[in-house]
C-alpha cells in the first residue's frame, strides 16, 4: 500500500499513482476525505458466510474498499467504532499497523495525521460526500497469485484432455 500511495506534496492529497496497487476510481485521491481501504476480511468480520460488495469472501481474502478516510471497519462511514480504533492503537508505532488498526494515510505510525484523516473522513461522512453507488456494490474478488497457477493447471490439463480425443 505505500507503495501505491504518493502524498502530492503540494496539497497533501494522495495520489494513487505509484507501483502496486491501481485503481480507476479517479475520486480515491481527490480529497483528503476519502482514500482507499485494506484490510484482510477476517480482521473486519467478513469470510465464508458474509459477503462484501456482493461477492462472498473468505476470511484470508484482501480487501479493498474506496471509503471515507477513517473508516477502519469498512463499514461505508466513520463513527464510534473507528475512532475507538485510533484511539486504542495511537502512539503504538513498531506494534500495530494497517488501516484496521488506525493508520489511515499508510506511513507506518499511527499518529496526529491519522487524526487529521478520520476527521476529515468523519465530516465528509456525515455529509454523505460519497455517492452510494461509490460504495462497495461493485467489488470483485482478486485471487491470489497461488491460486492463479492452480486455475492455470488445470485449464491446461482439460486443454491437453480434449486434445487427445
């Protein structure tokens, strides 16, 4: 993720330019409100019989969500919940890491600017700034690179199957 993420030095907005991860949802770096979750699905109460965005997941699934910043349980706002998180993990830095856990603009210490973050992600929230259909309605499952050469396996074997006849 940090990797993904370049900081515009000039406003402070993120940019999701970098190597890594790439999105077409232009608005993820438009403002400071709102940015692009991750977060393993069991660590925010998904997996097996839940589903995310339509799409049933499993609790080692990755995933990713454009939400308001702040939103540390993926849950499309920020309340209470959220920022119980941050202030359960604040100053925590080297122990406890990821958006789930309150470091919401990916620098690794969960500090003042993730403060800044869910707050402006708060405002933006209750205002209801993202559109529902922004939401997750169109999430699809990413397989893991792992399970891309087993899917290529075994194409190739009903290839070379129906070859043979």
């Amino acid at each position: 993720m940090q990797t993904g993420r370049n900081l515009n030095t000039g406003t402070g907005v993120p940019n999701w330019n970098g190597p890594g991860l790439i999105t077409t949802q232009t608005s993820a770096g438009a403002s400071l409100a709102t940015n692009l979750a991750v977060a393993m699905a069991s660590d925010v109460g998904y997996g097996n019989t839940r589903t995310f965005g339509g799409a049933t997941v499993s609790g080692t699934d990755t995933l990713v969500m454009y939400t308001y910043n702040g939103d540390a349980n993926l849950s499309g706002k920020v309340d209470a919940d959220d920022y119980f998180v941050i202030d359960s993990n604040y100053n925590k830095n080297g122990s406890v890491f990821g958006w789930i856990k309150g470091d919401f603009n990916y620098d690794g210490q969960i500090n003042g600017d993730d403060y800044a973050a869910i707050d402006a992600g708060f405002a933006a929230s209750a205002a209801g700034t993202i559109a529902n259909s922004e939401l997750p309605g169109g999430v699809s499952a990413v397989p893991e690179p792992a399970s891309l050469s087993v899917l290529s396996l075994a194409a190739m074997s009903v290839l070379t199957r129906r070859r043979r006849k």
